[in-house]
C-alpha cells in the first residue's frame, strides 16, 4: 500500500504493528498479546480502513464538488 501511494508513513507503520500482532497470535510462541494490545489493535485497524475506504472517498467526492461548482461559477 505504501509503494502504491495509498497509506504514508505512520499509517505503515500501523499496518506493520498490526501484522506483527497478527503474527503473535497465528503462532503458538512465547509472546503474549494482552486485552489491551488488541483493543488498540481494533482500533488502528478501524481508523487505516476508514481512512482507506471512507475518508479518501469523502475527500475524492469533495474535491470533485468542489471543481465542479467553480467550473459552473466561471
């Protein structure tokens, strides 16, 4: 996603930590994932979706309005 230009840096970064957790739990080994590792993981999980899926559209549409109506004005 990131060589794609669809997250930035800090979003990979969430990806990253989220796959390593995901890891963790896949394989049977001595790491532990606590409630709260997971309840933050829910939630870095819901904002990159949101972000990927939500946002960026309500953005595209905007902007899109947005030229649009100045396109109509001029």
């Amino acid at each position: 996603m990131k060589k794609r230009g669809l997250i930035d840096g800090r979003l990979w970064e969430w990806a990253r930590l989220l796959r390593e957790v995901r890891n963790a739990t896949d394989h049977f080994n001595s790491e532990i994932v606590g409630r709260q590792d997971a309840e933050d993981c829910l939630a870095f999980n819901e904002a990159l979706l949101d972000y990927l899926y939500v946002l960026n559209r309500r953005f595209e549409a905007t902007k899109l309005g947005r030229e649009l109506l100045f396109a109509a004005t001029t």
